[in-house]
C-alpha cells in the first residue's frame, strides 16, 4: 500500500488517505511526469559481495540490482529489481527465492526493502516519538535471507522501472495488466538466473495483496509460468470492502472493534485491570460477534436499555464514551475514532500506526501522524542505494505512485477497489490446484487502515484451506516491520513458510 501514501479514497475516508496502500510516498501533482517516458539506459548490473548475520548464520550473500525487459499482452518494460542471493548454496536452482513488493496501487518497494526485510534495515526507535533525526541503516539480523533469496521489484513507472518507448504508462494501470507484468517479470528473472526450477514465494503489502491475490490466480488459470509454493499477505487489502465503511456496511463496524480495542488499550483509555492486551482484544472479539453484530443487525428495531447496553460496552472496548455510540447509531468509523479518542489531548491518532499522535494540522483527518515512518525510509533509501548498493545511475527514482487518483485505475471488478472485487477467489483457486500452496496472512495490532478483524474476516470468509492458512498478529501498524520484535517475527514467518 503506499501512503499518501497510498491513493483509495473512501467514502469516509480522505480520498489522500487511501494513498495509502503502500506505505507511504508523497502525493504528486496533476499531470503526468516526464520521466514516465524517459526509457532507462541499458545500465550493466551492479553486483556487490557482503558477509551478513541472519538467524545467528554468518553467511556470505550477494546484492543486485538490474533491469531486466519484460514483454506481455499490455506491451514492453523495463523492471529494475534489488535482488540478495546467498552465496555458499550447494543448488541455487533449487534454492527458494521470494518477490516482494508494496502496493499503491503501483509504488516503488523500499518500505519491504529497506524498512524491514531486506539484509540492512532502518532501525527505529520502539519509543514513538523518538526523533527521526534517529534513525539508523543497521545490518538487519532479522531477515530471513538465511533461508531464502529475496528480490524486491519495483514495477514500470515506479523507481527506475520504465515501460519501452512505444508503450504507454497506463497499460499497465489496471489489476490484471499490473498482476501480467509480475508474472512476466518473474519468470524473466527465474530464466536469466537459472532459477526455474526454485519454489517461489510472494510478499506483497497493502494493495500489493491484492497484486499478490490476482497473480496467483493468473497462475492457476495457466499453470506453467513457475512453481508459486506461497504468498505472505502482509496488511491485507484482498477484502477491500471493510475497507470503505459506508453507514450500511455494519459487518465493518464489527470487525474494527478489536483494532479499536488494542488502541485504546495502547493509549491507557480503558480499562486495563485485570486483563492483559491479547485478552482484552479477545473479549472485545468476542463481544464484537455476539453482541454488537447482533445489535446492528437489529437496527431501529432494537429496545433502548439494549441500545444503551451495547453503547455501554462500546465504551468499555473503544474508550469512546457511551454517549457518542448513542448519538451515533453504535457506530464510529476508524477515522472518526482517530479523532475522537485523544480529543481531550487535542491529539490525532496515526492512520497506518494508532500508536503515533500529533496535533491536527490544516489537513484535518487527511493528515497521518504515522507518516515519519515511510518518509524516513525514502530518505534513507536514497543514500543506501548509492553508498551501500553503489548505484549511482543518473535517472531519477520515481518515490511517487503515478496513479494520481481512482479514476486513473481500472479495477476491473468495479468503479472502485470497494465494489465487490473477489480477489480472495483467486487464491481459493490456487488453494485448489495446488495442494502444497500455502498462506500467511499478518496484520499490525494497530493498523486503522487494514484491520485485524478485517483479516481474520478474509481467512474466515474465503474458502481457503484452514490447514495451510496462517494469521498472524503483530506490534506496530501498516508497517509493522519498524518494530525490532516485529521485524524477527515476520523474519522467523517466513523462514517457517519456506520449509
């Protein structure tokens, strides 16, 4: 997902805000940027050796980043990927090897890349209002290259990725042309590396779920392309409809509750007595489903000591008082929330991190105090590349999504990503047609963007085989991978998916 990052613009939701499903780049002005049809020079490979520590491993490995042409039915590109293979591998052509990617939708990979699971990473402070002054590029001991080669791939129009001359930028700006780009894109990089024949992995973030959903399906409508062993769906976007919290869509009331439960609890608004977080956030889980969807459902129907009742424990979970739930139908939208619940401090919650505060500015709700997270990897990113990677191409990296708005991206299942586009069909297909495919679905405890309960509603509402499907929780929000505990845990994940 990209932030400002990313662009949806939901029906309660700032349309600036859904700019978020990467993780976070700047919004660009109207008008397209020239440097969308400046084709990138055929710049050799730069290749570079390190020795790193992953997993308690010292191992050797090697980086590098290269373009490679890619042609398909939309028309010709070429994708630069960052790639880390390791080195002392007995067979590297049955080596696992994972694509990563972040979402948009269309956005360079740094905040996979740099921000959390590639061989060095920026270390944030866990302390949330430490200074970004702070922060430090630091080997990252927690990234499962160990265990499997990564390639973070940026797509055409996005950092140096360019389409070739004669083919327009927008053709790949729709759901199925992007997903037809990944696919060509990683079979060309299993080819020019000797690969075909290692499992394959996928991790996309935010809208890059719903990528990652679409190129699974594409590879099971025609088997053949390369052996897709997994996907890891990191803040997942694949039932976009809890995203777009429209007044009558009562399921996405329901299933934020615990996001708004783990929150509060963060910022000291309920009651912690007697109760750890994990728990609190199961009672609120619990009450969610028994209680609050039944009260919803019931509408105006409902008899007012029940109304108060359920407003009562609306209270009790959200930290938001029980008068507001009155006054407001028991319902509150995660934005509304991100207002509410520090007003007394005059503070706004973070959109992609709850955990973040800072004092409304101009933009209103438009704003996300979480936004120092993706804007300190865009700046680190800039020096790494050069200083550690050693690549000073001279084209310019391209941060910003060029898709400025939804209208300049065809869905395919609908006007909009919130129409009912069932990207979780084209796993379940997948699921079918390969028995040996696997699924981990992780989600930040306090993401508002792409919730907990919104992902525990994909794993349930799916279809998918409960036995090869994990969900995982983890501190910290949209881009969890920020966190030191979060960013060992998402490592040792994939290390488990791989196996």
């Amino acid at each position: 997902m990209k932030t400002r990052l990313h662009l949806l613009a939901a029906l309660t939701l700032p349309a600036l805000a859904l700019a978020l499903m990467t993780a976070a780049a700047p919004a660009r002005a109207a008008g397209e940027n020239p440097a969308l049809r400046q084709p990138l020079a055929a710049h050799a490979p730069v290749v570079r050796q390190f020795t790193g520590r992953f997993d308690g491993k010292t191992i050797r490995y090697t980086s590098r980043v290269e373009g490679l042409d890619i042609t398909d039915a939309n028309g010709c590109a070429r994708i630069v990927s960052f790639a880390y293979t390791r080195d002392d591998v007995k067979d590297p052509a049955k080596r696992p090897v994972m694509f990563l990617f972040n979402g948009g939708p269309i956005a360079p990979s740094p905040w996979v890349h740099l921000g959390g699971l590639g061989p060095w990473r920026l270390a944030v402070p866990d302390d949330v209002t430490a200074d970004p002054s702070t922060f430090r590029v630091v080997p990252n001991e927690y990234s499962p290259l160990d265990a499997v080669d990564l390639v973070f791939v940026d797509p055409a129009s996005t950092g140096w990725s360019r389409v070739a001359p004669g083919t327009e930028p927008g053709a790949y700006y729709s759901v199925k042309a992007d997903a037809q780009q990944f696919v060509a894109f990683i079979r060309a990089w299993l080819s020019a590396h000797g690969r075909e024949r290692s499992p394959v992995y996928i991790f996309g973030e935010s809208y890059g779920t719903n990528r990652a959903a679409e190129i699974t399906g594409q590879l099971a409508d025609a088997p053949g392309a390369f052996n897709l062993a997994g996907v890891f769906l990191y803040g997942q976007a694949v039932n976009i409809l809890e995203y777009a919290q429209r007044p009558a869509n009562i399921v996405s009331y329901v299933v934020s509750l615990p996001t708004l439960a783990a929150t509060a609890w963060y910022h000291g608004k309920v009651d912690r007595k007697g109760h750890t977080q994990a728990g609190f956030v199961d009672a609120s889980r619990r009450f969610a489903a028994h209680e609050y969807l039944p009260a919803l459902l019931a509408g105006n129907r409902l008899p007012v000591p029940e109304r108060e009742r359920i407003a009562a424990g609306l209270e009790r979970y959200s930290g938001i008082p029980a008068t507001w739930y009155l006054a407001n139908d028991l319902r509150i939208t995660k934005e509304q929330f991100r207002e509410e619940l520090l007003r007394g401090e005059g503070l706004l919650l973070g959109r992609t991190d709850a955990r973040y505060t800072a004092k409304p500015g101009p933009e209103g709700r438009a704003a996300d105090p979480a936004g120092v997270l993706p804007k300190a990897v865009l700046e680190h990113f800039a020096a790494y590349r050069r200083e550690t990677l050693g690549v000073d191409w001279s084209e310019p990296y391209l941060s910003d999504s060029p898709v400025a708005d939804l209208d300049g991206w065809n869905w395919s299942g609908g006007a909009s990503p919130f129409g009912d586009w069932p990207y979780y069909q084209r796993i379940t297909k997948m699921m079918a047609v390969n028995p040996a495919f696997r699924i981990i679905v992780g989600n930040g405890w306090y993401d508002t963007m792409t919730t907990m309960g919104a992902a525990e509603l994909v794993v349930t509402q799916s279809g998918w085989d409960p036995a090869r499907t994990t969900l995982r929780y983890y501190d910290g929000g949209h881009m969890g991978y920020s966190v030191e505990a979060t960013a060992r845990a998402i490592g040792e994940d994939i290390r488990e998916l791989v196996r």
